[in-house]
C-alpha cells in the first residue's frame, strides 16, 4: 500500500501512551489500525446493501423463522446444561490422588 506523510493534531496523553505501548516506529502502524477499524465500524450497512442486492430483502417471515430458530437452540442449550448439572450431581466421587 502506497503511504503519505500526514499531519494531524493528537491529545498529547493518549498520544504519548500509545507512543509508550508500541515503540519506536509502531505510531503510525497503530493509527493506520485505529483509522482502518474506525472506517470499518462507519460501514454497517454496507454487508447488509451487499446481502440485499444478492438476496433480496428480510421479510417479517423470515424474521420470525430465525427467532423461532433462535429460541429452540436456546432451549436446547439450557436443557443440555441442565443435563450435565445433573449428571455431574449423580456422578460417583472419585478418590483423590496423594501428593
């Protein structure tokens, strides 16, 4: 990727507290990040664009399907946990090793 020398003004603390974490020479790769997660986080819709055009858009049915979905993988979930809880409840104690 081509760069270009940039000037921007910083608060001095978390710019010197970023300094101090990342070394010699690491500023600029942290704000190349801290820039590039931030573009990242200004683009929610654009997936949901992408998906749309290919797929056409979420229908109130297909929302209710994936909640129905939703809720009987969480019931499966809890009844899985309240069968280890109960198994591990019936489980004979095992004798502990000397040490």
């Amino acid at each position: 990727m081509a760069t270009k020398k940039h000037f921007v003004t910083l608060p001095e603390e978390p710019a010197e507290a970023v300094r101090a974490e990342v070394g010699p020479g690491g500023f600029s790769r942290y704000v190349t990040h801290a820039v590039e997660r931030r573009r990242e986080q200004d683009r929610p819709g654009e997936l949901a664009d992408w998906l749309e055009a290919g797929y056409g858009r979420v229908t109130e049915e297909d929302r209710a399907q994936a909640e129905a979905e939703r809720r009987e993988i969480e019931r499966e979930h809890v009844e899985l946990a309240r069968s280890c809880r109960a198994a591990a409840e019936n489980a004979p104690e095992r004798p502990r090793e000397a040490v």
